[in-house]
C-alpha cells in the first residue's frame, strides 16, 4: 500500500487509537518534506492546531528518485524501526519518538523535529556548535557500548546479529563506498582536473589493499550497533539538541564506522572553509570533542577498554578516509563542497580532500591519537 498526501489522513486516523497522537475527529492534512533518495517522508498536522504534528515515513519497495524500475526491500524500514528502539532504550534523548511502526506498509510514524535544522545546513553555513559533538559523541558512546559484543552473554549478542543482519543495505555501501569509487563505473563522477588523481588512487596498489581491508572489516566484524549512514545529514539540530535520524542502513557491524563518517563530514565541512580560520579551529576542536565525550561514556571491562578503543579509533580513522575520498568522486556527493561556487577553489579544495583522506586511510594505524589526527590537517 504506497501512500500519498491524500491517502495519509485517512491511513493515520484508522489507527489513531495505537498512534495515541491525534484525537479520533482531527481534521489531518500531510505536506511531503522529504528531500532524500530513498524514502517518501511527510509531515501531518492537526488542522485546528497546527503544532500537533508528526512525521511519516514509508519505504516503497524500490529507490524513491529512480522509481520502480530500482527495487530495494522496503525492510529497510523494519531496521530503521528497531533500531529507533535501541536508540530510545540507551540514549532516548538523541532521537526522535517512535509513535508507530507499521511493517506490512514500511511506515514509522514518529515524533516531528518540527524548528530543527540538518547539521550539514548549519556546518555550510558555517555554524558549528560545539555541543552537537559531545551529544553525539554520547549517543554512540552509550549505544556502541550497550550493545557491544563482549558487554552481552552469546544469547542477547546473537539476537543483535539477527534483528541487525541488514545485509542487503551493508552490501550497498560496501560497493558504494569502498569498492565503485576506485574502479570505472557508471555512476562516479567528478571536477574537470581531478582526472590524474583519481588515476592515481586507482592504480596505487597499496591503497587499494587498505581499501579491500577495509571493505572487508566493514562486512565480517560484528562488535555493536552500527547506524550506518552517520553523515551530517543524518542528524537534525536545534538550539543544543541533536537527534539521530534515518537509520535505516542500521546493522551489527564495526561501530568505528559511525565515528568515521561523523568525522569524515566535520572534515569535508573542514576543508570546504579553506580560509576561514575560526570556522577551522571550530571543526578541529568538535573532532577532538566527539572521541573524549565517547571514550567517556564508552562503559566496558578496564581491563578491555585501552584495547577496544584502540581499535575502533584506527577503523574509524580509516573508514573517515574512505568516506572522504568517495564523497568526491564516487555517486554521493556533499552539499558542503558542492556549494562552492569558484570552480578554481572548489577544484584545489577536493584536491587537498583527497590527499587527505589518502592519509587517513593509509596512516590509520600511525595516527595514535585524536590530537594527532587533528594536528595533520
Ligand atoms: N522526524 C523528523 N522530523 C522532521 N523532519 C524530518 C524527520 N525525519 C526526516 N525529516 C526530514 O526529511 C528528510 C528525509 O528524511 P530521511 O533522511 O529519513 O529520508 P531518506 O529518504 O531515508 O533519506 P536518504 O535518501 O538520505 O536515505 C530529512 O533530511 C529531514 O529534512
Ligand atoms: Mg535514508
């Protein structure tokens, strides 16, 4: 059953009674606001009173900008939907509320985060606030150690595994991020002048094993509750609060990948204020802030903590990188550098991005501390 704007009323007030949210006589009317690839999103409101609103969101069994012709199961929404769950349980504040799930029709229903702004806005802007960082350095902090393996007994580890085996999603970014990117294909793209780099990358064997690595890493190990699209577009803020949307990539996975998208985005905002030195300062300082407020609230064994977060820091570092080099010339490109108007600055600017991030992946294992990895840029 695939919703519209005049279905949605009808659809909301049949279950108004396990939504709890808007009395049985309402007059609703729904609005799209989804600006996404994948999914129709839409606001609904009381038309007596406006601000009595949620948000609804339906996956149809097909990519939403490229239409039928594109199928992807819309369970997609069923990881989006349990994983909101999770979320609520370890860290409530850092999401918005789940008012409804609807499985058979790939629809959540949940809390509007009506006045918040996408952190990517705010970063293009210029706008970094140093709060954003430590929620969500806490929000993975709590979660990624809630749910890590060596935190549960093998019963509650192995249902993780199964309630997060998201593995047509992991398999997209697999491609999408660790293996397309770096070989021909139809859907990368990239600035006139980028050409010789990009062969660069492609033929440069030793990179091309770290990413393999990587790739392999991101697919096989299974330590906690991976978001899976952590991006600056993932998350919603205002005034000082953040919350986690779209987890709909969520899987049981190498946590570090969370960190390393979140970081990868702070640092294409980075380099996208080239000239801007307080702006820069900022974003190095929201980096550093993100690790100390997760190593904070990261609860295991001491015996296992130094350990653990070593490793999540060097797959993080690493994944950053990956994430970089792919945001400029694979099929996702950022607002933050797309923006950029002088085709002369935007060209040096992805440049240093992709050296950059050519760093990261190589160094990962070098780069022994957050402090160290901001001091490189
Ligand atoms: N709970 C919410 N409250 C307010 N706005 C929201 C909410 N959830 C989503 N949005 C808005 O709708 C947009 C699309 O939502 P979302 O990212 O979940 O959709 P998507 O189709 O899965 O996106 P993508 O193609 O990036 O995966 C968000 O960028 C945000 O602007
Ligand atoms: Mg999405």
């Amino acid at each position: 059953m695939e919703l519209n704007r005049e279905t949605i009323p009808q659809y909301l007030q049949e279950r108004h009674l396990e939504i709890g949210f808007f009395d049985s006589d309402a007059e609703l009317i729904s609005e799209e606001i989804g600006d996404g690839n994948l999914n129709f999103v839409y606001r609904v409101y009381d038309a007596a009173r406006p601000t009595c609103s949620v948000v609804v969101k339906q996956a149809p069994p097909y990519i939403k900008i490229l239409g039928p012709d594109y199928p992807l199961p819309p369970d997609r929404l069923t990881y989006e939907s349990r994983s909101l769950k999770i979320y609520n349980q370890f860290a409530s504040q850092a999401v918005p509320t789940q008012h409804y799930f609807d499985s058979d029709a790939a629809v959540i229903v949940m809390e509007d985060l009506r006045g918040y702004r996408l952190l990517r806005d705010n970063l293009v802007a210029g706008i970094v606030d140093i709060t954003v960082p430590e929620q969500i350095g806490c929000f993975m902090g709590k979660v990624h150690s809630q749910t890590y393996t060596e935190n549960l007994d093998s019963t509650t580890a192995d249902k993780y595994r199964e309630d997060f085996g998201n593995t047509v999603m992991q398999s997209i970014t697999a491609d999408y991020v660790f293996t397309f990117p770096f070989m021909e294909h139809e859907t990368n793209f990239y600035s006139d002048g980028l050409e010789l780099d990009v062969k660069r990358l492609k033929t440069d064997d030793v990179f091309l094993q770290h990413a393999r690595n990587l790739k392999s890493i991101f697919l096989t190990e299974q330590h906690g509750l991976t978001h899976g699209d952590l991006h600056t577009g993932s998350i919603m803020v205002k005034d000082d609060a953040a919350k986690v949307i779209d987890s709909e990539f969520a899987f049981y996975g190498p946590v570090g990948f969370d960190i390393g998208l979140f970081w990868a985005n702070y640092l294409l905002s980075y380099f996208s204020h080239t000239g801007n030195t307080d702006v820069q300062s900022e974003i190095k300082t929201a980096i550093i802030q993100t690790w100390e407020t997760y190593t904070e609230e990261f609860e295991i064994d001491p015996i296992l903590k130094t350990r653990t977060l070593n490793t999540i820091f060097h797959e993080a570092v690493g994944f950053a990188g990956m994430e970089m080099l792919r945001r400029i010339i694979g099929a996702a490109h950022v607002k933050d550098i797309e923006s950029i108007q002088d085709k002369e600055k935007k060209l040096s600017i992805e440049t240093n991005i992709l050296k950059f991030g050519l760093f990261l992946v190589k160094e990962r294992k070098n780069i022994t501390t957050v402090y160290k990895l901001v001091e490189s840029l």
